[in-house]
C-alpha cells in the first residue's frame, strides 16, 4: 500500500508536481481527477476590476458616494444620509466596521484552496436571522473601523503576506459603497487576485448593479423558500423574492463557476443552503427553482451549520463584559423588527435573559436596544442615588420629595412619541409630580461602560428631549476599567430657540441633537476620578447635583443645599467602583 506521505503528494490540493513514475507506486495512486467539463476550466485570469476603464472606475467611485447621501442599498431602503445617521446596519459612511481579516481556511476546498481565503468580516448587518453564524459581530458593532483606503492596504497585505488566493468580503451588503471604494483603491495598489462577494443575498439590484466589473465570485446564500418562514427566522418578510432577483443577477454578471488548473475557483456563482431541522421541503424548492431559472450547472454547497446561539445574545455579551477590562466592547444590543406584542412578551419574561438589562424601544420603527449591566456600572448608579436620597435626609426634607424611582419605564411624548425606556435609576418629587404614570423624574442617573459612551449620550439625549425638557439634570456615569477611572458627566436641559423648519425628527437626528425646536442636552460639568494615579487624582469640579434640580423647588431655610460630592468623597467611590479591576 502507498505510504500517507505519498498520499499526501498526490493529493489534488496538495500536490504541486506531478507523482512519481515508479510503475509498482503509480499503480496504487489515484489519478486526480477534477470532474470539471473543459468549458469551465481556465488556462489563466485576470480579474473582472483589472479590466474596468478608468472612465468606468470613475463612474463607480462617484456612484458609491452618491448612495452614501441616500441610502437604498439594501431592500431595506432607509433612505438616510449615512454621513449623518444610519439605519438599520447600525454603519455610517466614512468606514466600515471590521471585525476580522486574515487567512480563513474554513471555507469550501475551491475558495481556500492551498494558502487560504483573504477574508473580511464586517460587522453589522442588514438582517437579524436567529441562526446566525457570526452573530456576535452581526447583531452588534464589534470590531475596528476603517477607511475604504485602509481596507485597500489590508487586501494587499492578504496578498503579499497571506499569499492568499483571493479578497473575501464576508457579509459586505450594508457597506457596498465603502467595498467598491477600496477595490478600486487596492486596483491602484496592485491587487490582482479575485475578490468573492461574500452575501446572504439580502442586496438590492442597485448595489449589485454597483458591484458589476468588481467582483469576481459571488458566493450567495438561499435561506429559506417561504415569506412566512423569512418573517420568523430571517426577520425579512420580503427576503425570498430578493434573493431570487439578486441571485439571478449575480449569475447574469459572473456565470457558473470556473476554475484554473489547479482547482481554485476564479470565477462564477457558488451558493450554499443551509438545511433548517425541519424545513428540508424548502431546500428541495430552492434547488428546484434554481434549477429552472438560473443554471443547472451551478453548484450548491449544501450546508448544516446550525448555531442558534443568536438566541444567548445577552450572556454573550455578559461573557464579553465581564470580567474583561476592554474598553471596545459596546454593552447595547440591538433588534428590528420587534412588533409591540414581542416587546411586552420579552418585558413580562425579562427574568429568563439572567442578567440585568435596561430596555429602550421605539414601536414607530419596530427597534429595541438592550443596554446590558455590568456590575461596575451597577455599583457607581447605586452609590450615586443612594447617596442622593439619603443627604436630603439632614436638610429635613420629606421622604416623598425625594422619592426614588429605580428602573421605572417611561413613555414619550415628543420628540419620539411613543418611545419608551427605563433608567438606571431615578428620582422626583412626589408631591410636585404625583402621577407615576405620566410624571418625569427630575434626576435621572445612567452608567456604563466606556465602550459605549456614545450610546449612553445617545440615552442623555432621549431623556432631555422626549421630556420636553421636565427632566432637569441627568447625571451620566462612565467606568473606564482600562484606565481605571471614572468619569461623571452633568447635563441640564437646553431650550432651543422655536421655529425653523418642519417635518418628523429621527431618532438619528434626536441623538445628536439636531432639531429646529425643543430640548437639548447642555453639558455643565465634566469630572474625572483618577484610580491610576499614585495618589489618586480628580480632574474637573466637585459632582454638585443642585438642590431645586434635584427636588423640584427652592431650598428653604440654611438646612437645605447643593448636594455635594467632594473629591475625597469621588475618590473613595472611584475605589469601589473600580476594586476589582486590575
């Protein structure tokens, strides 16, 4: 019998000349046989970007920045100007956020071939499939942002270092523009290798429209055959007639699937199924209809792969949290298509997610944001409302005047009616605003992590501005487990002069305050409590939460004042807050 080390020389992959002509070991090697009618075999290639004019190179650069302003990208259709908001994708328009890029070699044996397939792996994404295989990137921002002219200088290393034997753009349909930007900046670098468009084929006709002259392969998905099944599992009612026109598309550019000698496909549509426990009739449909209209020669890798784990999203996250120190990691989540009977079923079984969680919805545009606690977060809210109830305590101010509300939910009525979101912790007035129902507290308190301090500025917006200004201070509190410091932001609500123009409000253009009336969030104070130093230091003022803020009403009499957190006072909360982190 052959040896494995001959074996292995004849290998189809791994051989790189031809075996041996010893008679006794040639005949018991198998020939390598490819199985590849000569019509799709290649003698050389050249990639489909190496052949665009520099006109067409043009057009397609000034194409990408146009739908940037306007997005309709995906079946989606946001229409927002990603320059400014973003929509369902959670990405803007200046980079793309990337979770991954190296080498993969867990694709199929014709894509990674001997050395790998350069992969890329976005983050975000224009759907929310329970059975998502990259979940934690998908759902989430998770990963770096870069520029289309960084992505450029990443596929050239894939290239030069990786030895790679193509750029595979995994799950790139919300960041079309920024894809066809770098390819035609790595194009000046001096790629030369294919680039797979790695999609669940969730894409509009006029991003692959875009994409036409850039992409070599196409590695689609067909999920699932029924819009009922889409709605449930994909989160996307219109998906299959999308995946039909896009498929279609996408063969009508690249064809079936050809290879070089070698056996490493160069060109053409590769499409996987993954096979759902109890939904084998769909696949046979997908098969069926792809048959029909599309190619019988197209080749489909039929796929079991499935990963549920969408469904541990916030222990996923919990794990990420704690306890790591990183500051990158963002402690929201996010979910579309969240009817309001979903909402409150989850609110009523909120038990089951097993950690703490604070919600924020918005039934208008079907989106729920889970903020998940950690317990750093949870100390330094805790010890701030603590200490706030219990001051007034010596002015001899009534317990009702200081009433805390904890995690109360609230429901808004301007700005993004109908909006609802619970606090870290609250505080008002009792017998100023009686009605628990519909009254806003006049403190509120939100914490978190570092790596979210641009969604937690985004909750100081929403608690100004949806209260019509009733919220009189919020106090924002930001644990930086790197730095081991903790920074306190005070905010007061800002009156914006009334008139200008008309028209609803996003809630994009609500988080940065972009509005022609109402409140805004006025940052008043800034202090930062220094663990790191040797001894430890505060930076900025004492925290003072104003008594008439606080209660509702002016002090009366000497015994009622300012509520003062001293530096000394900072310092030994910045010590519990931070102890466990090293």
């Amino acid at each position: 019998m052959p040896s494995l080390l001959h074996s292995l020389r004849t290998s189809p992959f791994l051989r790189s000349k031809p075996p041996p002509l010893n008679p006794i070991s040639y005949l018991y090697t198998s020939k390598r046989h490819l199985g590849i009618p000569p019509a799709y075999l290649l003698d050389d290639y050249i990639p489909r970007y190496q052949l665009l004019s520099s006109i067409d190179a043009s057009k397609k650069r000034s194409l990408a920045y146009a739908h940037l302003q306007n997005c309709n990208l995906c079946p989606r259709r946001c229409g927002v100007n990603r320059y400014h908001e973003t929509g369902m994708c959670m990405i803007g328009a200046e980079t793309a956020k990337v979770n991954t890029i190296a080498p993969h070699r867990g694709e199929e044996p014709c894509i990674q071939g001997f050395h790998g397939s350069g992969s890329v792996f976005f983050s975000g994404c224009n759907m929310r499939c329970v059975f998502c295989q990259n979940h934690d990137i998908a759902h989430k921002k998770a990963g770096h942002d870069l520029t289309p002219t960084e992505l450029a200088e990443w596929y050239m290393k894939l290239q030069t270092v990786g030895n790679v034997h193509n750029i595979n753009l995994v799950t790139p349909e919300h960041v079309v523009p920024q894809v066809v930007l770098s390819i035609l900046d790595a194009r000046d670098m001096g790629l030369k290798i294919p680039i797979v468009y790695n999609t669940s084929s969730f894409d509009s006709l006029d991003s692959l429209h875009l994409l036409d002259g850039l992409v070599d392969i196409y590695l689609p998905d067909f999920k699932v055959w029924k819009g009922s099944t889409a709605k449930r599992l994909l989160k996307a009612e219109e998906y299959v007639e999308t995946a039909k026109e896009s498929i279609k598309e996408m063969h009508r550019q690249v064809g079936d699937l050809s290879f070089t000698s070698d056996g490493i496909a160069k060109k053409g549509v590769l499409l996987r199924h993954l096979v759902m426990p109890g939904l084998e009739d769909e696949g046979r449909e997908i098969v069926r209809w792809l048959a029909e209209n599309v190619s019988r020669d197209l080749y489909v890798h039929v796929m079991e792969q499935y990963r549920p784990d969408a469904y541990r999203a916030v222990l996923s996250l919990w794990d990420d949290l704690y306890p790591q120190t990183s500051n990158t990691v963002d402690q929201y989540l996010t979910y579309k298509d969240v009817t309001p009977a979903s909402f409150h079923s989850l609110f009523r079984l909120r038990h089951r997610l097993q950690r703490i969680v604070r919600f924020t919805y918005f039934p208008t545009i079907s989106t729920l944001l889970i903020k998940v606690l950690t317990p750093a977060s949870e100390k330094a809210y805790l010890i701030f409302a603590n200490g706030t109830v219990t001051n007034p305590i010596n002015m001899r101010t009534e317990l009702v005047e200081r009433e805390p509300l904890g995690s109360a939910t609230y429901t808004a009525s301007a700005l993004a009616p109908g909006s609802q979101k619970e606090a870290d912790t609250g505080l008002k007035n009792g017998l100023l605003r009686p009605d628990d129902a519909t009254d806003w507290p006049q403190l509120v308190i939100e914490s978190g992590v570092s790596g979210s301090l641009h969604r937690l500025r985004q909750d100081v917006n929403w608690w100004i501005g949806c209260s019509e200004g009733m919220v009189l201070l919020v106090l924002l509190l930001v644990v930086d487990c790197g730095q081991r410091r903790l920074i306190i932001e005070k905010y007061f609500p800002q009156q914006l002069r009334q008139g200008g123009g008309g028209g609803p409000v996003t809630r994009a253009q609500a988080a940065h305050g972009r509005m022609d009336d109402g409140f805004v969030p006025q940052l008043v104070a800034t202090t930062v409590v220094d663990m790191r130093a040797d001894p430890p230091a505060v930076e900025g003022p004492p925290v003072v939460l104003e008594f008439e803020r606080v209660v509702g009403r002016r002090p009366v009499g000497p015994s009622e004042c300012d509520i003062v957190f001293e530096a000394k006072d900072l310092v030994e909360i910045g010590g519990i807050v931070l102890r466990w982190i090293p």
